[in-house]
C-alpha cells in the first residue's frame, strides 16, 4: 500500500482471468479502461507459468495496482518468482496509458522494491526497452541505477548487500 496505490497480490484464478482477457472482452468490474493490456497479459502469463511450475511463489509473485481513490486496477507489478539462492529477484511493471504520466509507477516500484529489502531480498533487477525513456526514469527515481546497455535493453538492478535492511518501528 502507498499514498495512492493498493498492491494487490493475485492469486492463480485473478491471473488465469487476467491472461485470458482481450480487446473486447467483458471487463471485471475493477478493471479501468484499457486494463488489462498485453503487458499485464503477458505478466499474468509468466506468473501462471511460475506457480505450475514451481509453485506459487508466495509473496514474490504478481500484483494489480490499483488507485485507492477508486479502486480500479490500473496496471501491474511484481516478481518473475522468488528470491534465487544468492537473495536475487527480477522484477517488471506496466501502466495503462491513461494512467502515465502521473508517478504512479515509480510509487509502486519503490513500494515493492522496500517489500524485497525488508524480506532480505540481496538485490533486484529490471530493464527496459532503450526507447523507453519514462520506465528509465521510473527506475532511476525508485534508487535502481544503470548496470548494462545491450542492443535492446537498458538493464538497471538496486543491491542491499552492504546495507542493512531498515527495521520496523517499534
């Protein structure tokens, strides 16, 4: 949860709804307009594939983000599967169009990223097109910084190994 943003963790039969939705389609009823769109498709996908194969993977799976002003989904976040034995996650996000613009990507990056580092997550890892200027930005903003440039992707990653996980007031 952030100042605007609910982080809502999917389960198995949220993601299937979310997978098998198209341009069209009859919408559920927290969905904004244009949600989902191929990016959370494909997310939803990849999550399914996660939890058949390996099992859910518990906290470090999918989420819908969603406005608390209204309640309505408005694009995804979320881990590719859990930590690696090194303490290593991946991690992707994806807006609606109409809902860019507005610093609610870089609200919900930072919130998962805080998630990942107050469980002992070491370091976490995101790219992006290198077109993609805005997640760039969004990256950048939520304290991930650049590591590597290919031909397709600008490749960012934040690490904790050196710095102690912030404890929960008391």
């Amino acid at each position: 949860m952030t100042t605007r943003l609910a982080l809502h963790p999917l389960n198995a039969a949220e993601a299937a709804a979310i997978a098998a939705s198209g341009p069209g389609g009859p919408p559920a009823a927290h969905w904004a307009p244009g949600y989902p769109d191929d990016g959370d498709r494909r997310a939803a996908g990849r999550f399914l594939r996660t939890c058949a194969n390996v099992g859910d993977p518990g906290p470090f799976g999918a989420f819908e983000i969603r406005r608390r002003t209204d309640g309505l989904a408005i694009g995804g976040a979320g881990f590719h599967g859990a930590p690696d034995s090194e303490g290593r996650l991946t991690i992707g996000y994806g807006l609606i169009a109409s809902a860019r613009g507005v610093g609610y990507a870089a609200e919900a990056l930072g919130a998962l990223l805080s998630f990942a580092r107050s469980r002992g997550v070491s370091s976490v890892k995101g790219d992006a097109d290198l077109d993609n200027v805005a997640s760039h930005r969004v990256m950048t903003s939520a304290g991930m910084r650049l590591v590597a440039v290919d031909d397709r992707l600008r490749h960012y990653r934040v690490d904790w190994r050196d710095t102690p996980s912030p404890r929960p007031s008391e």
